[in-house]
C-alpha cells in the first residue's frame, strides 16, 4: 500500500475541516478531534427513531441502489434515503460503459480493434488504473475494485436484467504501458429494447435496480436529506437524521452513496479547484443534488478526506476512444498545441486544464482546429451539432466559431498570433506527412486539415467531482488516525482512493459504483468493522488530531 493515500493536490486535515464544514454551513455533530470525540460521546443520546433497518443506505443513485440489493440478497432488512424526489441519480442520463476485465462479454463482443484485448486480465486492469493514477491513490483498493470487476459485471446484468451489447477502450496516455490497454468498456442495453437503449445503458439499470429493491422488501425514503451521522457513546455509527427532523436507525451499519461536491461552489473552492474552474467555465450534467451532505456529515467524524479532479471532457469533440478519433487539433491560449489530442479525454482534460491555468488564467480559451470534412464525422447527430447548417450559423454568430481562407485569417479570427497559429498548422501538416508526431506522439488521424480553416472554443463538461471520504478495501470511511469509523461505510463518488487525478476512462464509475456498492453490503452485513489492510494515518496532521 502506498505510504499516503491522500492526494498532493486537495489534502485537507482535521483541523481544515472545520473550516471547510463552517464555510459550508455544516450544522450538525462536529467530532473531528480526539478531545470533541470524548465529551460528544459522553453528550451521546439517542434520537427518537422514525424507522429503522439493519442497513441505512444514503443516496438512492447508482451506487446506493447497487448497495441497497446487494444488501437484500444477503438477507438484510435495507432503508435508502433519497434527498431528491427520484432514485438514479446521474447515473440514469449515463450512456452505460462499464469497465470491467476478463469477462466473457469482453471477449465474445471483442471486434479485434485492439490486440491486446486477446490477453486481457484484471492484472493488466490494474495496472493500468494504476498507471493512470500515478500515485494519487490506495493501491489495494485500485486491486480490489478491478478484482471485483468481472464479478460485478455478471451481478448486475443478473440482478437488473442488462445485457452487454458492444465493446470500446481508451487511447494511450504517454506514462501509461501501451499493452495495458484494452477494449475492456462494456456498454450495457435493455436486451429487450437494445436498439433504443444501447448507448443510453445508464437508465434501464437504474430503472430496474429501484424496482428490484422495492420488490426485495427494501424500502426507499424519497426527499430525505442527510444531515448528520448519529453516533452512540462509544462513537459508533447507529443512525441518520435528515433534513426533514426524521432519524433513522442502523442496526450493522450506514453506506453512504450521497454522490460527489459536484454543485457545491463553496467547498470546491475550497478543496478542488479544477472543478470550481470546472463550475465558472464551463457545463456540470450531474444531478443538482450533489453538494456533498454525506460528505461533509463524514468529516463533522472525522473522515479523512481527499480532493483532486474531476470527470472533465469536451462538449463537442471526441478525444480519445480507440474506435474513433474526429481529425482536429488543439491549441492552448498562445495558439500551440498542449497535448496529444488521441489520448484519453481524462489525461487530455487535465492538460487542458493545466495549460490553461498556466497560460490563460481562468478566462483562458482553448481552441480545435480542423477543416469541412469534419462535419460529416460518423459521431455527429444530425441536429444541434456541428454537422447542423444552422447549429453552426449560431456558433458563428455567438463567436464560438470562426472560419478564416487560411492561417492568416484563421488566426485572427480567433484572435490569437499569426505566427503561432502559422507555425502550429505547419508542423501539423509535416506530422500529417511523415505519419508522426515527435512532439506529443499521437498516433493517428494523420488526415491532414484542408483549408478553409474553422476553429472552435472547446467548452468542457463533468458528470461529477473526485473526492470525498477515504475508505478501505471494505469501503469502511477511514479516520486521520487511519481507523475505520465503527458502523460507517462510503461507495462511489462521495468515497476516495480509487480515482487518480484524471478520470481513467468511460465506464469508470459505474463499475466502481457496482463493485463498491456490493464490496460495502458485503462488509456491512457480515459486520465486519475492522479493516484488512489498515491504512497509514494522514500526514500533516495538527497536534489536535494525535
């Protein structure tokens, strides 16, 4: 396991937290260093319970769901807490990728786009997840998770009637081993309706995980926000209280799924500023109920927290999917290109981000290049996109494109140098040649752009922050002691260790809301509270939290 779990980018202690929980108006239990714990234990009553269950589950999105049945099956009495007047969450707009390794469907769906999908394993999975970490995570939860993953695959089209219908994987990222990468994301249908549901994958499981659990017995508790983890006298978790003055109790244990600080302005300003860049500058497509309550009730205990990314890509462009590649290029702010533009949009985004902090601040603009052809590109709709006549005369009109007869024009119409844009197009055109890019090492789309020029601002969207509580290979919440928190488990995108600072790929966070979410029931219905590879406490701690 690596020595420190906790991001370089987005550490906060503590005594931060509290900082952090005030600026966010965090008003329920703080417990947060080993003096409060004591007189807050000693202070302990239990709420009047409204209701109780062996297993409260907060948040009834895709993590939740997958959790609360996983839960079920194993014979346990289940309530899931839903803050918003509908179960999903993000997850039901999503196109249903699922990353997953070594699974039949891989193989049998396998169209020998990729080769090294014919020798695909979770050891290959792993290594590259944990390529693309780079060290911003916990190792033995990246192994489990991807482990968990064939498995998870099998679960859920069991559990909620899916099938897999296609495969895709990722481009290569310069520091990423090239044989790790493998058409290993699944794209999951309604095997009754493929035809209007592959692609749209991410609704027909959530639509039938809530009717699976409703139909095991569990019960789901719509417009219940979470406030406040309640703890009993010996710091265990027993219960929640929600918004709405109800408290529910939890006889093994309380799962929080309550999602990421995607709408949560003030604390990502706080702990996350690529995705408070991401907040001013361009498009969250995330659920609005996303402000990170469970999140900040974790930390008012204690929860190690970590900080750092978000799941950034361009609105209109595809980067980086080794079955399609659009023929563009980028340029940052001073009209040169950053990146290679057929990497995976996650490593690509970051260098986005990067260069534009780095040359533009944040008003900065990045610019695709690329000539008619691409709009007939395959990937385009035929409406409100760039192959739409009148799409594009609006784009034009607001200035979000620009045409010029050459680079001359082209650059000042963009408003940028034209000698960099000059330089930039020529030294394009000798890769396009020579069928190389020394410089970034892109490896396709060699195609050339032809005049007449255009050019685009790239305007980035995320379906969601990274970062929330740290958990172990259990997904117990860890404290900054490196503990678990007695009763208290997290999954999917309010947990932390697992994502690196770039997203690693489509498909990413479904699979680890499969594999969390079922790795948490197990745990939390086994009442199994210790962990099995305890993790170091957090550096940089104060002396209030020895």
């Amino acid at each position: 396991m690596a020595e420190n779990i906790m991001s370089r980018r987005g550490f906060v202690s503590a005594a931060g937290a509290a900082g952090v929980l005030a600026a966010c108006g965090f008003a329920g239990k703080t417990v947060y260093a080993a003096e409060s714990k004591a007189s807050a234990a000693a202070d302990a009553k239990e709420p009047a319970w409204d209701d109780s269950a062996d297993i409260v589950v907060c948040g009834g999105g895709g993590a939740g769901l997958n959790a609360a049945y996983r839960a079920l099956e194993l014979g346990a009495s289940v309530i899931v807490l839903e803050k918003s007047g509908f179960t999903g969450g993000t997850l039901q707009y999503a196109e249903g990728a699922f990353q997953a390794a070594g699974t039949d469907d891989e193989f049998k769906l396998d169209d020998g786009t990729n080769p090294a999908t014919k020798n695909d394993s979770v050891d290959l999975m792993t290594q590259n997840w944990l390529a693309m970490a780079d060290g911003d995570c916990d190792e033995d939860l990246i192994k489990t998770i991807v482990a968990k993953s064939p498995e998870a695959a099998e679960w859920i089209k069991k559990s909620f009637n899916l099938t897999f219908t296609r495969t895709a994987g990722n481009r290569p990222v310069p520091f990423v081993p090239a044989d790790t990468v493998a058409d290993r994301i699944l794209y999951i249908a309604d095997p009754n309706d493929v035809e209007s549901t592959d692609g749209h994958g991410g609704m027909p499981w959530m639509t039938n995980a809530a009717k699976a659990v409703e139909d095991a017995g569990g019960k789901i508790v719509l417009n219940a926000e979470v406030t406040e983890f309640v703890t009993d006298a010996k710091g265990v978790v027993i219960g929640v209280k929600t918004a709405d003055g109800k408290a529910y109790q939890a006889e093994k244990g309380v799962i929080c799924c309550t999602g990421g600080i995607d709408h949560n302005e003030v604390m990502a300003k706080h702990v996350n500023p690529y995705h408070y860049w991401q907040m001013k500058h361009g498009t969250v497509k995330s659920v609005e109920a996303n402000t990170g309550e469970g999140i900040l009730a974790g930390m008012a205990l204690g929860a190690q927290v970590s900080f750092h990314g978000t799941d950034n890509n361009p609105n209109e462009f595809w980067i980086g999917t080794n079955k399609h590649m659009m023929n563009l290029i980028t340029v940052g702010p001073r009209g040169y290109r950053f990146c290679r533009e057929d990497t995976t949009y996650g490593f690509w985004s970051r260098c986005l981000y990067y260069q534009l902090r780095q040359e533009g601040g944040q008003d900065g603009t990045v610019w695709a290049i690329f000539g008619e052809d691409l709009f007939d590109d395959e990937t385009l709709s035929d409406k409100n996109s760039l192959k739409d006549p009148d799409y594009r005369k609006q784009c034009m009109d607001d200035g979000t494109l620009v045409t010029g007869e050459d680079a001359a024009a082209l650059a000042k119409a963009m408003g940028l140098p034209e000698q960099a844009i000059t330089e930039t197009l020529d030294e394009w055109q000798k890769c396009c040649d020579a069928k190389e890019d020394l410089r970034f090492g892109r490896d396709s789309r060699f195609d050339g752009i032809k005049a007449p020029y255009y050019a685009m601002k790239v305007i980035m969207g995320t379906t969601g922050a990274f970062g929330g509580m740290v958990i172990d290979q259990q997904c117990h919440v860890v404290d900054y002691e490196g503990k678990p928190i007695p009763h208290l488990f997290a999954t999917g995108n309010c947990s932390a260790g697992w994502l690196g600072d770039f997203y690693y790929g489509s498909g990413t966070c479904l699979m680890a809301c499969a594999a969390l979410g079922m790795i948490s029931a197990e745990n939390a219905v086994a009442e199994k509270y210790e962990s099995d590879q305890p993790i170091p406490a957090a550096t940089g701690r104060t002396e209030a939290t020895k």
